[in-house]
C-alpha cells in the first residue's frame, strides 16, 4: 500500500513521527513534504496529496495541519477522495468501515504524536464495511451541486 503524508507547519513534527513509524511498520511512504519547517499553507501541500489520490497514483492519504479542518476542506474538494478528520481511534475505524475513507486527516495541535500513531494503525488495518454503505458512498459520488440547483 503506497501512502502519501503531507502536512503544513504546524503538522510538521507529527509528519516526520509518523514517517518513521509508517517506515518502521514496512509501509511505502511517499512524503510531500514540506522539507523544513518554515510558515506554509496547507492548500499548497494538501491539493498535491489529495490529487494523487484522487488519480490513484497513491492508495492513501494521511493530511495533517493545526487542527485537521484546513486539509480536510482541501482534500474533498478533489473526486474520489473521502477524506475524514479523525481525533480518536474509534472515529478512524468507523470512517473505514461506513465511509470507505480514503484520507486521514490529523490535527498537530489538537493531539498528541503517539494517538495520531494509534489513529493511524486503525485507519490502515481496517476494511471498508461494503454494503448499505457502498450505497451511500455511490450517492454522494452521483451528486451534482448544478443538477441540484435547476431541480
Ligand atoms: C496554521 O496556522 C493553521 O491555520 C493550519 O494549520 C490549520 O489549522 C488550518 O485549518
């Protein structure tokens, strides 16, 4: 599984701790940076991730800013990506099993570097539930803002 991590600066440390335990657990790690901690914006280093993704250059994603919402917004701008911002381990296991998450979506302010571990674990172990959420997700797939509009 090809894993694409991407943060700002405030996600910046709890990146390069996840590298390592990704690295580690033998996952293939493509980092997107950024390469130095400096002042960056989440749209620049999200957008390329979430495009990756969303062309299946890469098979998940894992965003981190401050508080997770910045990326989060990013990431589901893009097709076929269902990025889920997740702050405990029960949140990451229900955004696989009923949304088929495919994104997650971590804030470096908001927990601490070895939750976001455990988060992480729970996010790459679990299956997607299938199903009456299939259905659901091949909805939200179908929806046309401009449809919605003239109906
Ligand atoms: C950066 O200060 C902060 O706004 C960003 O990391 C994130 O929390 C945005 O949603």
């Amino acid at each position: 599984m090809k894993i694409g991590i991407a943060s700002d600066h405030a996600g910046f440390e709890m990146r390069l701790y996840l590298i390592s335990y990704l690295k580690k657990e033998g996952y293939n790690v493509v980092d997107y940076g950024p390469s130095v901690l400096k002042k960056v914006d989440y749209p620049d280093y999200g957008a390329k991730v979430a495009f990756d993704l969303s062309t299946n250059k890469i098979d998940r994603a894992i965003l981190i800013c401050g508080t997770g919402i910045g990326m989060s917004i990013v990431a589901n701008r893009f097709p076929r990506v269902r990025a889920a911002l997740c702050y405990n381990p029960f949140l990451a296991e229900i955004a696989r099993i009923h949304n088929d998450a495919n994104a997650l979506v971590l804030g470096g302010r908001i927990i601490a570097n070895e939750l976001a571990c455990e988060i992480v674990r729970i996010f790459l172990e679990t299956k997607f539930g299938g199903g009456r959420h299939l259905r659901r997700i091949k909805k939200i797939e179908k929806i046309n803002p401009e449809k919605l509009k003239n109906d």
